[in-house]
C-alpha cells in the first residue's frame, strides 16, 4: 500500500484555502461567509496533520494543534451562529450590507 505524496496533499489544502478566500471576499451572506473561514481553518488542519504525518511520524504535535484548532472553530461557530440568529430575528436578513447598522 503506498502513501500519498505530500505534493498532493499540499495541493488539496492550497485549494481549500483559496477557495475558502474566494467565498470570504465575494460573498454578502454572512453564512456563507463562515463556511468560508470554516474552509480555511480546515485547509489548515490539513497542513497540520499532513507536516506532522511526514516530518515528525512518531510525534503528535501536530494531530494535538489540530484538535485545538477544531475546538477553536466550534467554539467560533455557535457564537457566530447566535449572532447571525439575532441579526435576522431584527433586520429579518443575513445580508452583510444589512449588518451595517449594528456598528451605532
């Protein structure tokens, strides 16, 4: 059985990071612009366990990042998710233009 090279899986995580940028700087729904981030926190992961896999194979510095960083991101998303709730229950949008108001 053969092991991935680390080419492939770096280019798998180049692309989740411009594809989560891409949604982060085109788009107005605020939703879909935690998806984005939530693209790139995990493209990120990806570096993580893929350095850590090839370089330190009988540490796991990088698996522990990894899990530190997921539990960043949950935590990142409920309280994103409570704010989008209540942006909607008051401007009955989750338009990022409609959010301007929130600034006063």
């Amino acid at each position: 059985m053969s092991q991935t090279p680390l080419i492939q899986i770096l280019f798998l995580s180049v692309g989740l990071f411009f594809i989560g940028m891409y949604g982060l700087l085109t788009r107005r729904n605020v939703i879909t612009i935690l998806m984005s981030i939530e693209l790139i926190l995990n493209s990120v992961n990806i570096n993580f366990v893929a350095f850590n896999k090839y370089l330190y194979p009988h540490q796991l510095e990088g698996l522990f990042f990894t899990i530190f960083i997921i539990t960043i991101a949950a935590a990142e998303a409920a309280v994103a998710i409570a704010i989008i709730i209540n942006l909607y229950r008051s401007h009955h949008s989750v338009d990022v233009e409609d959010a301007n108001e929130l600034k006063w």
